[in-house]
C-alpha cells in the first residue's frame, strides 16, 4: 500500500470500527476451532499485531506473525508481541507442515500471483490444518481505495472458493461479511463512478470518525458478527473463508 496510507492504517488499526470488528470475528472463528492452547497459529500479514496480541492475551502461547512492511513488524515489536519477522506472504521460509492453523486477513488481494500465495499457505500447514481467509468482496464495488491499497483483484465467495480449490484446499464455510453496510457502499461507489475524473491522486477510505460514529458502526458489526456465528450472510463487503488441508 502507499506509504502515507500504511501510516494511517497503522494508527488507526487498534482502534477503528472497521478493524475492531472484523479482528472480533476472526478471533471468534479461531475460538470455535476448539484449539489447544499451544496450536502453531500463523497470521500472514499481522501488521502492527493487534490480533496476536488478543490472542496472546486469551492464553495461546505458539504464535507467529509475519508482515512484507518493516514498519509494520517494528511496530508490532514496540507493542511487545513477540515472534514476528519481515515475509513475503508468497514466499514463505517455514519449514513444510509446520502450523496448525494460518490466518490471512485482506492478504491474498495484494498478491498477483494468488495461487503462488494459497500453494505455500498450504504446504506450511499440517494435515487436516486450517486456512482463515478473509478478502474484500466484489468487483464492483472497486474503487481509489482498492488503488491506495495496491489491491489485484477483489473477490465473490464462490471465486474464493474457486481459488482455494484450485490450490488443494477443501473448503469448509464461506460467507461474506459486513453485509450491513453493503448498500450504502455500493451506492457510493456508483456515484464515484458517476463523477467527472479527478486530477488529484486517489486517497483510501480510512479515516478518523468521531467517537459516537466509531462506537455506533462497531456495534453494528459486532452484532452482524453474533448472527455470523449461526448463519452465512449473501452479500457483503467482505468475503471469508474457512478451509483445511486434506489429510
């Protein structure tokens, strides 16, 4: 992503409505693997760790994260979250078999070769080991923000589906998420879309919300989240999966 843009995202990854909810889910995915305490969990792209760090917290004790950004991992160092080291998401120098579980959030989109990415996620992990991935979710909702954030592709659940299946992984569930916000966000996109070009460089959507707006969109999505636990929603601004090695 661009440079000035990877420094908001970082400031305002612990605390954001967007990251606050998202990072609740993914935990509460984990939490329903029913893991060991000692699982070897991988997050491929931590950032700055909030996730690791939440984890950390709740008692995992085998954890690793790896981030392509170099301040995001000095980042994640001064936050003391232990184990995580500058990788290529693509190019990974584990040794095969070597995790539980990998953890890939808004991730695969930043690769141009995804099945590269999806063939060494899968061969780092163990037989019968799980891949949580999440992606942002289709195409027409592309935008400036897709741009900033040096994004390939944007994906429906079944071409995540597809992808995986491609790669060797049998997938288990898929849904999208954030389907509260899914028409607004379309209509908005479409109104960019009908706007005279703009000269000026393209800018992401992050920003500062004031706090009543942050606590009220992370209510909401905190609330889509417990619906999630139960059922896969049909559309969304982000799409998921949950998918194994087979054994």
């Amino acid at each position: 992503m661009d440079l000035a843009y990877e420094t908001t995202y970082h400031e305002l990854e612990e605390q954001h409505w967007w990251f606050q909810s998202r990072r609740d889910f993914i935990f509460s995915l984990v939490q329903d693997l029913n893991l060991a305490k000692d699982t070897a969990l991988l997050e491929v792209g931590c950032s700055g760790g909030p996730l690791l760090q939440r984890l950390r917290h709740e008692g995992y004790t085998n954890l690793t994260g790896i981030d392509l950004s170099a301040p995001a991992i000095a980042l994640a160092r001064r936050r003391q979250v232990p184990n995580v080291q500058v990788m290529d998401g693509a190019r990974l120098s584990f040794p095969t078999a070597a995790f539980d579980v990998v953890v890939a959030s808004d991730v695969l989109e930043h690769i141009e070769d995804e099945q590269q990415a999806l063939r060494e996620w899968l061969r780092v992990l163990r037989p019968g080991g799980c891949l949580l991935v999440f992606v942002p979710a289709f195409q027409l909702l592309w935008s400036d923000h897709d741009v900033v954030n040096h994004h390939f592709r944007r994906y429906s659940a079944e071409q995540l589906r597809q992808s995986l299946t491609r790669a060797g992984l049998h997938t288990q569930r898929q849904s999208y998420w954030n389907s509260a916000l899914f028409l607004p966000a379309a209509i908005v996109r479409l109104v960019q879309r009908l706007r005279p070009t703009s000269q000026s460089p393209p800018s992401g959507d992050l920003q500062v919300l004031p706090g009543i707006l942050n606590g009220a969109l992370l209510t909401l999505l905190r609330c889509e989240n417990r619906l999630l636990r139960h059922v896969n929603l049909p559309v969304g601004i982000s799409t998921f999966a949950l998918a194994r090695k087979p054994v």
